[in-house]
C-alpha cells in the first residue's frame, strides 16, 4: 500500500491516511490511550528517536528539537519522557513519525498497516508500528502484543525459576555431599578421639602407679635422709675436732717453715756473694785476656773471606761442628732461629724465587728477595748473606739494604758450593741459618753444624712482613 510523502501533511481522497480514526468511528469521540507493556512503550520511543533527526526542523515540535540534538544513545534515554507526551498529543507529529518508522519497516510496516501481524514477528515490534500506525484493529494487535509480551516474560520468570530451582537443587544435593564428606570426617574424628581418650586413661592409670611407688620411695628416702643427717651431725662434730687438731698442727708448721725460711734466706745470701765474686773473677779474667792477646774490634767478619781466601781452598769442617744443633725442615723455627744472638742466615737466591715467584724475570726475582731480606735484617739486626749462581758479577744491581751480602758464584762454581764454604768460615757454636730447598744443600750443611730450613719458610716470613 503506498505511503504518504513524508514531507505532506495533507492526505489525498483516494489514500488513507494512517493514524486516522477507523472507520464507522466518532471522530468526536477520543477513546483513551491503551496502556502499554514497557517493552513496547521502550520500543516506540526508540523508533521516534531514530527518525527524529532526519524531520525537517519545522516539523519537529518544539519542546523535542533540543532532544533531536541529542547523540542516538542519548537521545531515547534522555528524550523518552518528552517523545510520549508529543506522540500522545500530537497526532500529526505522530503521523509523520509513522511515515518514515513504516518505510523502514518495509513488509512487516506493510502487514501492520493492513491489520494483519505476521506469526513469526516480533510481538513487541508490531505492537509498536500498530501503535504508530492506527490500522483498524490495532488496539487488538497492541492487546495482542502485550500478551504475548507477558506470557514471554511470565515464560522468562518460569524459567528462571526453573534454573533457580535446578541451581538448589544442585546445591542442595552438593551439601549434601559436603555434609556426607564432613559426617565421615567427624565419624572418622570421634574414632581417633576415643582411641585417644583410652590411650590418655591407661597413661592416667600408669601415672597414678608410678605416683604411688614414687611417694613410697619418698617415704623411704626421707627415713634414710633423717639416719644420714644423724651420722653427718656426728661426722661434723668429728671434723670439727680433727680441725682444731689440724690447725694447732699448722701454727707448728708455720713456726718451723718461718726458721727454715730465715735459714733458707742466710743460705742464699752466702750463695748469692760466692756468684758475685765468682763472675766477677771471670770478668775480670776476660778484661785481661783481651788486654794481654791486644785484640781490636774488626770489620770485617768470616764471610767476607770466602770468596777470595777460600776460592780454591775447599777446607774440611771445623772442629766441633758435629756438634752443633741440629733440626728438621720445619719453617715455623726460622724466627725463632734468627732470634739467636749473632745469627748468620745464608739464602740460596734462584732457590727461593723460582719457587717462590717464578714468573718474574730474573733481575725482578732478586731485586724482590734483596728487598725483603733487607727488611728481616732491619727487624733482627743479624747477618744476611744471599748467594746467586752466576759465572760472572751481574752489572746493574741496585745497592744491597743495610746488613745484606750478596754474593754470585764464580766460574767453575755453583751457588751451593759457595754456600758450603760459607758455612765451614764460621766459627763452632755461632748459630748459621741455611734456607735452601735443595736436599743435598740441606744435607751438605748439617753435616757442618748449619741449621737447613726450606725456601717455604722464608717465602712465608717475606710474606708477614
């Protein structure tokens, strides 16, 4: 059926015009406006809002002009309130809103105009375009509608229902099972419970047994106690008169010990005077035996001599120097030896630094070992002697420390064998101290009375300082 233009508001004589009065109506008579489920009147609003924008200005009411202006999802939210009044009140507003909503519509607006509703639409839309539209009959379609709107809802709250329903009947049957679980776990509990309980009275009727032998041991203990305490009043009384005697025997004793002492003390000056003269005889005997042999304080000391008076003279060892000490490798006696007066300690040089700190070059190995032995005869005022294989005196080296010899064997002549001849140039009984790693230096040493230590030992006294 064709429609009106959207923008005529006169309705030709041939054309019905939608929204007028059915026909063999009063048009006199205004029947009033049905009430209307919400879905619909929510519908109806939004068709109006939808179309609204595309009106011309001056066919849009006044009081919804603002409203049109409105972004979409606004516009029926905000507009709904003001849309139903102008739709109620303004039959052409209504009219021309109806135009457009049923050209959209397409053949549902067709069917609704007709009177007829299709069985497969949507109730709520019908009702809406029925309501817009005023076919004859339409207040049936709306009824019709609302209905069919209550019976889906009434529909919608029965299923709900039935799923509310459902969900207690799942939960109930859950808790059920819970309630089963937790029933076991209490049979299960009350089970360990009595076990305990049973366990807890046979421990109370071992405790009360036990209670009653230890008071009968108590009762036992206390008679013993009262029989001891009479034989230690009786022993007490014993000891007190052994104290008296005791102590009466001590005042005996100290008198005795203060003559002996008196005794002791003249004896000890008779001793102390026979000591004074008799070091003083043998100071004043050495007083002059020096002056009588005219000895001078020298220089120059045993060492010194070896590389120029003993060069080819392999002399044998002196008398007496298998009597000097001997001792093992032990690198914890080197302080203790250099802390014997006048020592001699002789250091085999590439001995020790090879073992010591090979990497270096050789001119940083002595330089470093010259150093720190000039720092040890600095601490024990003793003689340092370090010796270096070598056929000819190495040009360059820095000064030896204060209290350091060093010396290089000549051609023809190991480190070791200088290291012998310096050890057989001194005196019996002066304390020489070798440190060489070497076994047959070690060897070769003691047999003249020297004490051999390993390089470790002064690589660790280097070390501490």
């Amino acid at each position: 059926m064709p429609l009106a233009e959207p923008h005529d508001d006169r309705p030709s004589a041939e054309e019905p015009v939608v929204g007028a009065p059915e026909a063999g109506e009063d048009p006199a008579v205004v029947e009033p406006e049905p009430t209307l489920p919400e879905p619909v009147r929510q519908r109806i609003v939004a068709l109006t809002a939808a179309v609204l924008p595309g009106l011309p200005g001056d066919e849009v009411p006044v009081p919804l002009r603002r409203v049109a202006k409105f972004a979409p999802n606004r516009r029926a939210r905000l507009g709904a309130p003001v849309i139903a009044a102008q739709l109620t009140a303004d039959p052409l507003f209504r009219q021309r809103v109806t135009a457009r909503v049923l050209a959209d519509a397409g053949d549902l607006g067709a069917a609704v105009v007709e009177g007829t509703a299709p069985a497969a639409a949507d109730p709520v839309e019908v009702a809406a375009l029925a309501y817009l539209a005023r076919p004859r009959g339409w207040r049936e379609l709306i009824e019709a509608s609302g209905e069919a709107v209550r019976a889906e809802a009434d529909s919608a709250v029965v299923a709900e229902l039935v799923r509310e329903a459902e969900q207690r009947a799942t939960r109930a049957e859950h808790d059920r099972a819970v309630a089963r679980v937790e029933a076991e776990k209490l049979r299960d509990e009350l089970a360990r419970v009595r076990e305990e309980l049973g366990q807890l009275r046979e421990e109370a009727r071992q405790l009360a047994r036990t209670l009653r032998e230890t008071q009968a041991r108590e009762r036992k203990a206390t008679e013993l106690l009262a029989t001891e305490r009479g034989r230690a009043a009786r022993a007490a009384a014993d000891a007190d008169a052994e104290l008296r005697r005791a102590r009466a025997r001590l005042a005996e004793a100290e008198a005795a010990a203060g003559v002996a002492r008196a005794s002791a003390k003249e004896a000890r000056s008779v001793d102390d005077a026979r000591l004074w003269l008799l070091l003083e005889t043998i100071g004043q005997a050495a007083v002059g035996l020096r002056r009588e042999l005219a000895l001078d304080p020298v220089d120059v000391l045993p060492a010194d001599f070896v590389a120029e008076a003993f060069a080819d003279q392999p002399g044998t060892a002196p008398a007496g120097a298998a009597t000097r000490a001997r001792d093992t490798d032990d690198p914890a006696r080197l302080d203790q030896l250099l802390a014997l007066p006048r020592a001699h300690l002789v250091v085999d040089g590439y001995n020790v630094t090879k073992r010591g700190f090979g990497e270096m070059s050789l001119e940083q190995q002595r330089k470093r070992l010259i150093t720190g032995l000039g720092g040890i005869a600095a601490q024990t005022g003793d003689e340092v002697t370090v010796v270096f294989d070598g056929a000819e005196r190495i040009h360059g080296l820095p000064p030896a420390p204060r209290g350091v010899r060093v010396l290089f064997s000549r051609k023809g002549e190991t480190a070791d064998e200088l290291i012998r001849r310096l050890v057989r140039a001194e005196p019996a009984g002066r304390p020489v101290v070798v440190v060489s790693s070497d076994r047959e230096v070690a060897d070769g040493v003691r047999r003249h009375g020297a004490y051999p230590l390993g390089a470790d030992s002064l690589l660790r006294r280097l070390a501490r300082s």
